[in-house]
C-alpha cells in the first residue's frame, strides 16, 4: 500500500538531486511504500498512492540520527551537576557513581529507564540512536546493558573501556585484560561498535597504547570502531581513531592543527559526505557534542575549522546522567547554531546526515528513494525554526519505517 504525506510547506531530503545543501523541496510531498521514501517532489507532481495524509503545511525533515548516547543506566548526578554551576569542574570522575548506581539496578529497572529515554528521543524526533555500555564496567552489568540495549536499537557500543574502576585501580593492566578478553567475549555478540574513553588528562580513563589495545581487540572480534577523544585535552584520541580507521571521534573540543589534518586526510584527497554531497565512505567523522560543553560549562568545539578543513561533522547529544542529560536533538541544532557558528541547514545536516555518517549508515539520515520513512514533522515553516525557537517543542508528529510513531 502506497501512502502520500502531502501539504509540506518545506521538505528537506538531503538529497542531492533537489539540490545543494539540505536538498530542500517546497510545497511538498512524499509517497512511502513498504517503510521506505518511494517518491519526494513538489505536491503538484505527486503520483496517485492509496492513501494520503494532509500535514497542514509543515516542515518535514529526515528523523534525527543521534549517533551517542549512554541511555541505559540507574541513578543520577543532579547534585554533581548543581556543583559544576557553583564552579566544581568536570574530570569523569563521577562515572564511578553511575557504575555503582547500574550494578546496584534489576534488568528490569534498566531496561525500564532506556525504554522511557529511546521514547523521549523519538517523541523529539530522533528516529536512530546509538547506545553505548560503559557504566557496568564488570562482564555480567557490561553485557546486560547490550543485551538491553540492543532491544532498544542496533547501534550498539562496547565501551567496557570507559574508565577504569575502582576496584582495578591498582591494577590497571588487569582491568584491561579483562576488558580485552572476557569481557569483549561476552559482549561483542550485543554489540556493533567498540569505544573507548581516550583522555590521558582524565586519570580513571585510558592512554594511547591502552586506548590502541581496547580497539584493536575489538576490531580483531570484529566489532567496528568509535573514540571517545580530544574531550578534556589534545589528547591522542583523534589521531588513534583515524589510525584504527575508527568511523567517528566524538567530543574533538580541544584540537590541534595535526589533528583535524588527520581527519580531512582520512577521506583522501576529495571531501567527505559533507551537505550535497556522497554518502557515507570510509573516513572519520568528527562528532561534536556540544550539549557537554553546555552542562560542564567548558569552551565549545571549534566546528568551523573542522568545516573549513572539509571534515564531516556529526552532532549528536551525549545522552549521559554527568556530562549532559538531554535528549533532545533539537537543542544540539541550536547550541551548534548558536555557540558554534554552524548555519541553521549546517548544523541539521550534521544532526541527519552527519550522525548517518558516523554510524557508517546509508538507509538513515536523509530521505532518497530507497531511504528508510523516518520523518520528523515541524510544527514550523521552515527548519530555521529549530534554532530560531529554541526549547519550543516544535516535533508535532514523527513517522518510523512508514508509520506513525
Ligand atoms: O561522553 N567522557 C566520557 N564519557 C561520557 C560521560 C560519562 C559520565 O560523565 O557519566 C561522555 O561525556
Ligand atoms: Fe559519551
């Protein structure tokens, strides 16, 4: 059965072939068949279907693809946060608390919390997500949380490799080989991609060579690879993800020359899958997150120079219970427009097409034929909106493989 949205006053596909940039379509419509795009252009040209829904003039984008996420976990860190705005800074440290917290909590609990989370992000527009592990950091809680994860999504991360705890602390040698050898075993059957939390400045995280060690295992079970880097410090993080060929380094607040050299080198000498052009391809994405730099009030990431090197960039929120706890994409669009200079298309192209990108995803993050039907209604004339009414909530309806959500 075929199915016209029809009455979309602007339509952005990502499409190439609608034109530079967000591909953008008005007075639009959009026939899905079978859960995928089987038909964008101007209404007036729309081919006959079985059904139609009118959406009264709004603002269609492709769903948003939140390409980092920590949304399986128990407890919280209010008060950590209250402290970071009377001046306390952000080290991870209070990771520890979060692990105890999730070690402490039923399945039942964890997986009734990363339910409520995936379902806030998709009532705000997020049709894909990626969920990482990391607040187990023992084999039984590490793999629980995949195993929960993985009913909530297939972009699953292994990041037994977040810190080092505490009861490891004097055998650091030891957590990594449990975190290479036991635990990668029981996880890696969860999970598609292997990350680590590279930060020499954060002393519960991991160096070079550890961060080396935790990826190349994970490659070697045949995980695919993502770097926590460059959050705290300049850290190696960014030059080991495009060594490994890791599809997305993310945080990249504190950068050097070399690293985002790095970064344009690894998709060759053309550009990447930056607005109006190609798909995903074999580079590293750089993904900000600038929600973080939000709630642990630090300088954000420099995103033009990132641009202005040709690097793809991704947006994605760093739903976590420390570092920043919220879920919302469109407030990401609008710290990225606002602290980081991208433009308003820039900035949802990285947050569509961008988080398709780091996720190595073609069928995600635009709306090409053959593209998945995940669509994110506006109640707006334009996508501007996202960041022009900030904290409005502006996602009046959200299709998932064809269907209402
Ligand atoms: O991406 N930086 C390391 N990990 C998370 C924060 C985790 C936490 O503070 O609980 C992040 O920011
Ligand atoms: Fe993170």
């Amino acid at each position: 059965m075929s199915m016209l949205l029809t009455n979309i006053v602007e339509l952005v596909t990502n499409d190439p072939a609608h034109g530079d940039g967000l591909g953008i379509v008005p007075d639009a419509a959009v026939v899905v068949q079978a859960g995928r795009i089987a038909w964008t252009g101007p209404a007036v040209s729309a081919p006959s279907t079985d059904a139609a829904v009118d959406l009264g003039g709004r603002c269609v984008i492709p769903g948003f693809v939140d390409s980092h996420s920590h949304t399986v976990f128990a407890g919280d860190r209010a008060a950590e946060f209250a402290a970071r705005m009377t001046g306390e800074p952000y080290t991870g440290g209070g990771i520890a608390t979060t692990v105890a917290a999730t070690r402490a909590a039923s399945e039942d609990t964890l997986r009734a919390r990363g339910q409520a989370l995936v379902r806030e992000m998709l009532a705000q527009g997020t049709t894909t997500v990626e969920i990482k592990s990391g607040y187990g950091q023992d084999v039984v809680t590490e793999s629980r949380m995949l195993r929960i994860a993985r009913e909530l999504t297939p972009e699953t991360t292994y990041l037994g490799a977040h810190t080092v705890p505490a009861e490891y602390a004097d055998d650091r040698a030891g957590y990594l080989r449990l975190v290479t050898g036991p635990m990668l075993a029981a996880c890696a059957p969860h999970a598609r991609w292997v990350d680590v939390f590279c930060e020499p400045a954060a002393p519960t995280a991991f160096d070079e060579d550890e961060s080396r060690a935790v990826l190349r295992a994970g490659l070697r079970a045949g995980l695919l690879a993502r770097v926590h880097g460059n959050q705290l410090s300049a850290g190696p993080g960014v030059r080991l993800a495009v060594e490994v060929g890791a599809a997305s380094v993310d945080h990249c607040t504190h950068l050097t020359d070399a690293d985002v050299d790095a970064l344009a080198g690894s998709w060759g000498s053309g550009p990447g899958p930056t607005a109006g052009g190609g798909g995903p391809g074999p580079g590293t994405v750089a993904t900000l997150l600038p929600a973080v730099e939000f709630s642990t009030r630090s300088p954000y990431p420099d995103a033009r120079r990132l641009l202005a090197a040709g690097v793809p960039v991704a947006l994605a929120t760093d739903c976590n219970p420390g570092s920043g706890y919220s879920s919302s994409m469109s407030f990401v669009v609008a710290l990225a427009v606002r602290e980081m200079r991208m433009s308003p298309a820039e900035a949802l192209w990285s947050a569509t097409a961008g988080g398709a990108a780091a996720l190595r995803r073609d069928d995600v993050g635009h709306l090409r034929v053959g593209a998945r039907a995940d669509l994110t209604v506006l109640d707006a004339p334009s996508h501007t909106y996202l960041a022009y009414r900030p904290g409005v909530p502006l996602v009046s309806e959200v299709w998932k493989d064809g269907n209402r959500a």
